[in-house]
C-alpha cells in the first residue's frame, strides 16, 4: 500500500516536473479544476523559481535531503491526528519571534499538498508582520487584510504558486487592529467556510507568536489544533509552558516542533 502510494506520489512529482520544464507558465491562470473543487481557472497562477525557494529554506520535491524526510515525517504524524480527529484547520505559532515557523508551515503545507488525497491551503494569519508572500515569492498585495478589511470576493485573493495542488491566501498589507480582525465574525466565518467546504482539504494558519500579541489567543477558538514551533537553544521551556497555557482551554495544542536542532550541518525539524 505505501509502496503503491510512493509510487502514484512520484508519478505526480514527476507530471508537475515535466509539465514546468516543457513550459514554465508565466503568472496567469491555471486550467485545472482540482480534486478540491477549487476552480484553478479563477485561481492565479505564479510560478516560483526552485532556486528561490531553495534559498528560502522551502523544501520541494528537487530535494531529496534529509529536509524532506524531515518534513515527511512531520507531515505523517500531524496527518494521523488530524484524520483521527476528523480536524482540518491547523495553526502555526511559537512562544516568542523568528523560530521559524513560517518555514514551517509553507513547507508542512507543501507536503500536505503533496498527499494524493489531499490538498492544501496556506493561509498567513500573521496580519501585523506577513512574510509568507516574501518567502514564495508572490506578490504582496491583496490577501486576507483585504479580505478583512475591503471585502469582496475570496476567489480573487488566492493565489497557486505551481507547487502540487497548493493555494496560498498572503496576508496583504500589515494591520494595526489584526487581534480583533482575526477574531471578527468575519474572520470565523472565513474559518468555517474554508473548514466545511471541502473536507479533503488542509487549512494552515502561519501565525505571529503567543507571547509578544494577543492576537493568536483571540484566534484560537477557530482552530482545531495547533503545532507549537520552539527553536533549539533559544526557545526555554518556561516560555513553551506559558504559550501552551495561555491556549489550553481555546484549541488542542497537538504537538512541538523543535526547529533549527543542528545548527552546524543540515538543521531540520523534529516533532514530538
Ligand atoms: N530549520 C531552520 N534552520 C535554519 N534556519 C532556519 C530554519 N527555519 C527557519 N530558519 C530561518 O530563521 C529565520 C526566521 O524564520 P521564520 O520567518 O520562518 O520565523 P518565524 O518564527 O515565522 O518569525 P516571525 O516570528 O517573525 O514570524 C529565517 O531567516 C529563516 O530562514
Ligand atoms: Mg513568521
């Protein structure tokens, strides 16, 4: 059955390889319309260099390293606690700032969207500080502060940036009041929709830190389930109980990661 699974998975990677080596689509419009039901003709397409997010730390199906199994691995363990639970909205945060949780969460969303039954969408959730647009190289405008604050249709705002059947909501221009927009009627509405639409899709959030704004503590209750990123050496545990706390009676913390472990070779994450 893996084998079987490994198999189909590569013929996929293989499909998409091909079809960005015989023409590397320009920004425009993808014509698929996905397993999801997401309709990629009204999605825009951007393609992103390998280099570039290889530069960035974003592990896609070039590199074989340790990186990937790595965030296989991770992929497979929060998979296994979502399914159990039958949860599909997961956030992304850490105690304090810059642990890598926004690498992180592009590339778990990633290797979600690399699940033959699945598909993903990436949503950046940190309204005061965006950067997963920087990261892919997408363009920063639009997003969900627009959403948020100008309204209008979502369809619009996503973006597919060519990697498996990934779809990114950026977080647009940074907000000031982002604690009470993300937890407006608007924003659980957003959350329920994207969550009951369609049932074989993951939604991650990339979130801001628990402990240097409030606004992961108002966004939690939307949430089934967090992924706690600490960075080796950096992260002390005092902080990680405090964050843990101040969520355990909003939404399931269902594990830690513990980014950058090794800092002299090939640091990669470890789940616990
Ligand atoms: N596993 C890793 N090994 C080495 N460097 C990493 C790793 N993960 C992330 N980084 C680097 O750490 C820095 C911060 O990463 P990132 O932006 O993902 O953190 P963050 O927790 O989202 O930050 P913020 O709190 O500002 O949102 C970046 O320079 C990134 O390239
Ligand atoms: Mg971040």
């Amino acid at each position: 059955m893996i084998d079987r699974v490994e198999k189909l998975n590569r013929a996929r990677l293989k499909q998409q390889t091909k079809v960005e080596e015989d023409a590397a689509p320009a920004p425009g419009h993808h014509p698929v319309v996905g397993a999801d039901g997401i309709n990629y003709q009204q999605t825009r397409t951007v393609s992103v260099s390998k280099d570039f997010l290889r530069e960035n730390r974003i592990v896609c199906d070039y590199d074989q390293s340790n990186h990937l199994s790595a965030y296989k691995f991770l992929r497979t363990k929060v998979l296994r606690v979502l399914n159990a639970n039958n949860w599909n909205t997961l956030g992304i945060t850490s105690p304090g700032p810059e642990v890598g949780k926004t690498v992180t969460a592009i590339n778990l969303a990633i290797n979600f969207a690399m699940e033959i039954s699945k598909t993903a969408l990436l949503v950046d959730a940190d309204l005061r500080r965006p950067t997963v647009h920087k990261y892919l190289g997408l363009p920063a405008g639009g997003g969900l502060s627009a959403y948020l604050a100008d309204g209008g249709p979502l369809c619009e705002l996503l973006i597919h940036p060519n990697i498996g059947d990934l779809v990114v909501l950026p977080g647009g221009r940074p907000l000031l009041n982002s604690s009470e927009m993300l937890a407006s009627p608007q924003m659980t509405q957003l959350v329920e929709e994207l969550k009951n639409r369609y049932p074989s899709r993951l939604v991650l959030f990339d979130l801001p830190p628990v402990l240097a704004v409030d606004d992961v503590m108002a966004f939690a209750p939307s949430l089934d389930a967090i992924l706690m990123v600490a960075e080796a050496g950096k992260t002390k545990k005092e902080e990680l109980m405090e964050a843990c706390a101040a969520l355990e009676n909003s939404t399931y913390i269902i594990g830690t990661v513990l980014n950058k472990a090794d800092h002299n070779a090939q640091s990669y994450p470890y789940y616990y």
